[in-house]
C-alpha cells in the first residue's frame, strides 16, 4: 500500500491505496464521486475526463498514486452554491445529451478547451473534443453547448471562472445576437 493525500473538489483526503489502483476508481469507489463514469477502461473513449492540477486528464490512464500532492476537480466539483458552472448550463440549455454518460467527461473536456482558447470557431470546438465519444448524438447540440458556455465565461475559464448567478438553475440565458448567428451556423452545418 502506498500513502496518498490529494485534493479532490476543495477537499483534502489521504489515503493508503494499491500501486495499481486507477484514479477513476479511487474517485468513484473510495471517494464516491461516480459522476466520473468508467467508460472503456483504455482511454478511448473520454468519459472518465477529470482536471488533474488545471489540466484535462482521462482518468482511467491516471494512477492514484500518480495525483498524490494534485488537485483533481470532477464534474461535482463544479456547480457553487446550489448554481450550475456556466458550462453544465450551457450544456443543459442547449440540449447537449440524450444518454448522459459522456456528458461529464465533455463537460471537463471543454472546460479544458475553453482555458486554453476562450473564443473558439465551431471547428476549434469539434477538435478540442476528439478524444471525447458520445454515442447517441451527432455532435451539433454540445459543440452549440461550448459555443454558448465561451459567451457565458467571458473572461476566464476554469474551475473558478466567472459563474452565472443572476439567474435560478435551470434558467436559460438569453441570447446574443452572435450567440443565435453561432448556433445557426452549427445546426445548419457551417457557413454555406
């Protein structure tokens, strides 16, 4: 067994766990954060996305003992004060799933993209989540969802990015002008 001590969603917890033990089931089994679902075990298919110290990371390639002295921020770790991140709203407004199960780990995927690039075109987006597999959409309704979230987390991304507080959960957001001129361009597949 080996000590860890790790920080998971602003909480600190050290625990003794086996060399081999994947950081997904240190997340789900011992810590009970099962929002981080197990998708394929071989990192293909993205679901098990966590940010591993600010940065995306699939979690069924991480071993625990590998984040021990990180912070590891799931999908739980998101919504403040009863208030959805403005990414899991833009994801709900814009009818971003059917099943649910990819859904954390593109939430934390673009969340990931959105750091890096604040302001990406639709084909930014499509890129940004290539490692990240949803099976029962095609894709149009989550990349319209980043598109939305980029507006709503002007400035800055992340895990303490600018929340949305004006508004009860569950609320949409009205849009912009280039939001609605955005989310045309996706559902008719680009500019013709």
């Amino acid at each position: 067994m080996t000590r860890i001590t790790v920080t998971v969603d602003g909480v600190t917890y050290t625990d003794d766990v086996e060399p081999r033990l994947l950081l997904v089931h240190y997340l789900r089994e011992r810590l009970g954060k099962v929002g981080t679902v197990v998708g394929c075990d071989t990192s293909n298919c993205g679901a098990c996305t966590v940010h591993l110290d600010g940065q995306s990371v699939k979690s069924c390639s991480v071993l625990a003992v590998q984040a021990d002295g990180c912070e590891v921020t799931t999908i739980e770790g998101l919504a403040r004060d009863g208030q959805l991140h403005p990414i899991q709203q833009a994801f709900h407004d814009n009818h971003a799933l059917q099943c649910g199960f990819c859904t954390p780990g593109m939430i934390m995927q673009a969340l990931d993209l959105l750091a890096e690039n604040p302001n990406p075109d639709e084909q930014a987006v499509r890129e940004g989540l290539e490692g990240n597999l949803c099976r029962c959409t095609g894709y149009q309704n989550i990349v319209r969802a980043v598109l939305d979230a980029a507006q709503r987390m002007r400035p800055g991304a992340g895990p303490e990015a600018e929340r949305t507080t004006d508004l009860p959960v569950g609320t949409p957001r009205p849009r912009t002008a280039e939001q609605e001129q955005q989310a045309s361009q996706v559902a008719g597949g680009g500019q013709r």
